[in-house]
C-alpha cells in the first residue's frame, strides 16, 4: 500500500483512540450500581469495561457482517481483501491503543499487565496488517471473539454490581460458554491449524504465527479461569478473602 493510504489508515487509528476517549469520558455520566460506588477502586474498572463491552459489540457484528456479507474471503485467508475489513482493524487497532493509554495512565499495570501483553500483540500484529495489506482477513476472523466478549464483559458487570437476579447470572452464564467455543475457541483453532500449515515461517508470517501461538496459551488459560470460577468453583485454589477491586481480569 501506498504512502498516502498509510497516512489515511493512521489517521482513522487517531480517530478511533478519540472515538474512544469520547465513550470514556460519556461513560463516567452514566449511573452506577451501589456496589461499584461504595468502593472507589471498582469505578475506574467499571466504565473501562462499559468502553471494552462498546468495542464488542461495534467491532463483533463488525467483523461477523463483513465476512457473512463476503464469504469469498475465506478461501484467501493470506491475500484476500475488503475495505470494511480493513476499517475494522483500524477502528480495533485504536481501540487497544486507548485501552493500553487508559490503563497506564491509570495506575492499573500491575492488576492488568496481561491486558497489555495482549494490547501490546494486537497493536503490533494489525499495525503490520495494515502495512502490507496481507492477512486482513485472518484480522476479522479473530475479531469475531469480539462477539463472545460481549456476554463475557456481561458477565463481570454483573459480578461487580451484585446483581439481585441469580438467573440473569446464570442465564448469561451458559450463553457466554456457548458464545466461547463458536466465536473464540473455534476460530483461533482453524486459524492456528491454518499457519501452521500454510503460512511460511519467515518475515511477517513468522510473526504473526508467533503472536497466534502466545494468544492460544492465554486463551486456553483464560477458558481454564472461567471454567474453574463458572462451572467447578471446588477447584479454586486461592482466592478466598482476595480483593479483586483493582483487577480487570477475568480471575474470580
């Protein structure tokens, strides 16, 4: 890709990391349940997950749109081509830009390093995309977890609010799991099987296959963490009295 549609793919990125602010700055408008203002350390994670549960939900049915409107696409996982998946990674790309800003600026690194191990992954391998042009539709593929992370970011609001309706809970509890397995198990494993077969190990593919290899071990961790929490809390080990006000992850 040329200069020009360079500089125009920077700027969509800046404009997203502003789009983003905007949410940021909107979300601490919006009212809180008891138990998020009763402890100041939960109002930063709070609306940090009101702007992470925007970004699913845009960037989810973003991503499943474009590749159910262009299902040609997934015969070039390597080569293949669309505008709207190219917008997507940049509108995504600034999204973890802001995300990583609003962490550190924050204070929370320590509670939320592995976020930025992520952030730090996804930043590098779409700023790459977005440079060649080449792997955009692997991009999208991935992006479909965004689907699945709208019933789990669901699923810590209601934890941090205490919600009163165990079934709401529940409910969401089991749709999160199925949504877990369609939208973030099963295209990271096609996509995994994909590179290793396919993609020549050098240059950007090398990177690329890297960065997929790390993100299947934290995947597998994270499911690990849900199951354990969800679904066999006998199996916590741990996690009694810990005061989880400050953490963004997904460990109790």
């Amino acid at each position: 890709m040329g200069p020009g549609w360079r500089a125009a793919s920077a700027a969509l990125v800046g404009g997203s990391v502003a789009i983003f602010g905007g949410l940021r700055r909107a979300a601490l408008a919006l009212p809180r349940p008891d138990a998020v203002r009763s402890r100041p350390n939960r109002v930063w994670r709070w609306r940090n997950l009101l702007v992470s549960f925007a970004h699913s939900v845009l960037a989810g049915l973003w991503a499943l749109f474009s590749l159910w409107h262009s299902p040609e696409l997934l015969s070039d996982i390597q080569d293949g081509y669309s505008i709207s998946g190219h917008l997507l990674v940049c509108f995504s790309s600034g999204y973890f830009i802001h995300d990583s800003l609003d962490i550190i600026f924050n204070h929370q690194s320590r509670s939320s390093w592995e976020y930025l191990v992520h952030h730090a992954m996804a930043i590098s391998a779409f700023v790459s995309l977005i440079i060649t042009g080449r792997f955009l539709v692997a991009a999208m593929m991935l992006l479909l977890v965004e689907v699945s992370n709208i019933f789990l970011t669901v699923r810590m609001l209601l934890k941090m609010s205490n919600v009163p309706s165990p079934a709401l809970y529940e409910a969401n509890k089991y749709v999160n799991l199925v949504m877990y397995f369609i939208f973030r198990l099963a295209p990271q494993s096609y996509l995994t099987w994909y590179f290793l077969r396919y993609v020549e190990v050098q240059g950007q593919g090398a990177f690329l296959t890297a960065n997929l290899l790390l993100l299947d071990a934290m995947i597998l961790m994270y499911f690990s963490r849900l199951l354990r929490s969800d679904f066999f809390p006998s199996l916590r080990k741990g996690s009694a009295g810990r005061d989880v006000d400050g953490e963004k992850f997904l460990i109790d």
